[in-house]
C-alpha cells in the first residue's frame, strides 16, 4: 500500500509540474492497467504479472511528444528469484501521425524494473545469499495506438517489446562445494506487455459543446449490434488441494477473445463474450490451456461520449486437461484427462468510449466466481479428494475496441 500510495503521489507531482508550465493543450495525464510477461533468462519458462499505472505525456507537437508512465505490480517476482512487488519507470518519446479521431504511434523508453526481495548469491569462498531491492534496466519499444472520443479524451492502447537486462548469475560450483562463481554473465531478455487506460487533456481549448450530454441529444439512434475484440487478464486464485503437484499461487493469465452485443436500448443489452488464455498449465488436476464463455446483460447509462454499465453474465470457465475418474473403485491408472468445463459468473463494471457513431473503445472490470467440482479417486478403504468442491474469486480485466452495425 505504501508503494501504491507513493506511485500515486509521483504521478500527481509530474502532473502539477507540467501544468504549471503550459496552458496549451499540451500536457497528458492517464491511468493504465497493463499485463507484463516476463520470460526467464534461462528456461523456457514465463509468468505474467498484471498491474497500474499512471502516465504524463508532453506533446511537442501533433507528431512529437515526451512521455513519463510508472506502474506497480503486487504479485511476487519469481521469474527474478524475488519474494515482492515491482515497480516499472519507463522515460522516452512517441513518434507518429495524429489523425482526427485516432493516432498511430511508435515508441521508445529507457527505464527500469525495481523489485523488492531479491535473492541473489554473494561471490566468494563461502555460501553467502543477500536479499535487497534491485533495480533492472529496461528498454520499451513498440506501437501505440490512440483513440479520441472528445478533446479531452484519449483512450489508449499499447503493445510492445519491454527488453530486460539480467544481472550476470552467481552459484555453487557444487553442493559439496561452497565457493560462488559465475554461472552466467549478464543478458537481455525480451518480454511482451500490453498496456490499456485512459487519459485527460489539460490546457485551454475554445468552447465547445460539452462531453456529458445524453445519448437522444447530440448521437443518432444507438447501433442495434456490435462486435468486437479484447485482450483480457484473469487473475487466478489456485486451490490448495492435496493432489496439487505445485504450491497454490495466484497467477495471472493473458488472453484475447471476441463479443457479441445486442442493444435493445441504450441502457440494457445482451452479450456473448468468449476468450482464449494463450498460456498452458501444467497442473494438477486442472491443466492444458484456459477458455471461457460468458452470457448475460449490461444495465447501466449511455451519455454522448461515453458511458457506464453495470453487468452480471453467467457462463464458463474450461480447461483442456483435466483429472477424470470413473467412479467406481479402480487403479489410478484407469483415470482419464479431458476437457472440462466449470460454471462461472462475470459481475463487474463497463466503461465505455464513443470514438464515432460506429466505433467505440471499452474496458472491464470484474469478479468472475468460478464453481469447482469435487474430483475423487475411490480407493479402498478411503475414497481420495483431489480436489474438493468450491467456488473461488478471481479479479478479470479487459480492454478493446468494438464495431456498431
């Protein structure tokens, strides 16, 4: 909290800096969540961290501009051999074309990644481990993509390669021996992140109509359908179940998938969404690859250019492998692994953002509660629990752009 609490007023104080310097329509201020997949430097192995940020953007010009963001993630950091959070500081420009409602950008950002609770091993001729904060040098290039509901308003989307510089590996030369040396020398790893928020123009523009007007004075007749595409982040809570082969950790899962929406007015609408979590899991007893479905509707209000929803869709959550006995009392190896589904329910928040009559940018936010059945081995005498029936929360955030018809 203390970090948070620090990212906050960080942000605030560059805020306060840049507008005391411009009264043009120069400065940016947003807010952001974004999902950072960080591979390690020597297995083949990732582990996506999901967190918040904030950024302050000076615009040179339509094409040039100077950008400041930091985001905090809570998780722990084992990918770095960390038992804390992180926290991210990226300083660079963007360089692009500015069009009327949206703008295409690439950028480039110097930084750093600072983790707490680092282990690392001291070199020497006795086994020596130190625990710190460290700080990892990172660089962040990529494309931005920018959409312009009104003004004042930017909603933005980023994708990019964020390079991290891992210190050179220190280790045992054997566990008989306990002298350190250098196992690896320093390298770079690449890691994708993608970043979604939105952000506030400060500055003096001519006057205008305002952004907060209803739908019935200023739009046409809202589009019956819609579809579109989304990246999401789930983040899930593991059972602690007796079968389990890994220690229960919470972990968060990139995905992208599609929805389908039908308005039957402007405040109430059915939906279909589906998505699929590109990471497979390797364990027990649910593993394989993540899908999920979900079903229901949006109650909420619809202003000119912009608008928010409240929403509650039951669906389901699936895995690819999961442990599936007959039930009666055979061998363990008569147990099968098939693809299984679990019942889910999305409750949560919408906000919406109105690029054009046919073009819109949305976000969610929400719990999706995921049922877990009982799966059961019956051994003799005593039946064995792999996995007790339970339901567990698990915080989902998307991000995407939607097409009206």
């Amino acid at each position: 909290m203390r970090n948070l609490i620090s990212l906050l007023l960080t942000i605030v104080t560059f805020a306060s800096v840049a507008v005391a310097q411009s009264k043009k329509d120069k400065i940016e201020i947003g807010v952001q969540s974004t999902s950072l997949s960080l591979f390690h430097p020597d297995f083949p192995f990732d582990d996506t961290q999901l967190g918040v940020g904030g950024r302050v953007t000076y615009n040179f010009n339509r094409s040039i501009a100077a950008e400041a963001e930091i985001n905090f993630f809570p998780q722990k950091q084992i990918i770095l051999t960390a038992d804390g959070n992180a926290i991210q500081a990226q300083f660079g420009v963007k360089v692009g074309k500015r069009f009327e409602k949206f703008g295409l950008f690439g950028k480039i950002r110097p930084g750093f990644l600072s983790v707490d609770r680092v282990g690392s091993f001291v070199p020497g001729t006795s086994f020596d481990v130190k625990i710190e904060r460290q700080a990892f040098f990172t660089i962040d290039t990529g494309g931005v993509l920018e959409l312009y509901p009104s003004r004042r308003t930017v909603v933005r989307f980023e994708a990019g390669d964020t390079v991290l510089r891992h210190p050179a590996l220190f280790g045992q030369i054997s566990f008989l021996n306990p002298t350190v040396e250098l196992l690896r020398p320093a390298k770079f790893k690449h890691n994708f992140q993608f970043t979604a928020g939105v952000a506030f123009r400060l500055g003096d523009f001519p006057e205008k109509d305002t952004d907060v007007t209803t739908s019935s004075s200023g739009r046409d007749q809202t589009q019956r359908f819609e579809v579109g595409v989304q990246f999401t982040s789930l983040l899930f809570q593991d059972l602690n179940t007796p079968g389990r082969l890994t220690l229960p950790r919470k972990h968060s899962e990139p995905g992208f998938g599609g929805r389908f929406t039908f308005n039957l007015t402007d405040n109430i609408a059915f939906e279909a969404e589906g998505n699929y979590f590109t990471r497979e899991q390797f364990t027990f007893p649910n593993g394989g690859h993540i899908f999920q479905g979900q079903f229901g509707g949006k109650v909420g209000k619809r202003f000119d250019r912009w608008g928010l929803f409240g929403k509650a869709r039951p669906g389901f959550v699936g895995f690819t492998r999961v442990l599936e006995t007959p039930g009666v009392a055979v061998p363990f190896n008569s147990a099968l692994f098939v693809r299984s589904y679990y019942p889910s329910l999305d409750v949560g928040g919408v906000a919406e953002f109105y690029i054009s009559p046919r073009w819109m940018a949305r976000f969610d936010v929400g719990d999706t509660m995921i049922r877990y059945r009982e799966i059961r081995i019956d051994l003799f005498p005593t039946p064995f629990i792999v996995q007790p029936a339970e339901t567990r929360h698990n915080l989902q955030i998307s991000s995407g752009i939607g097409f009206r018809f």
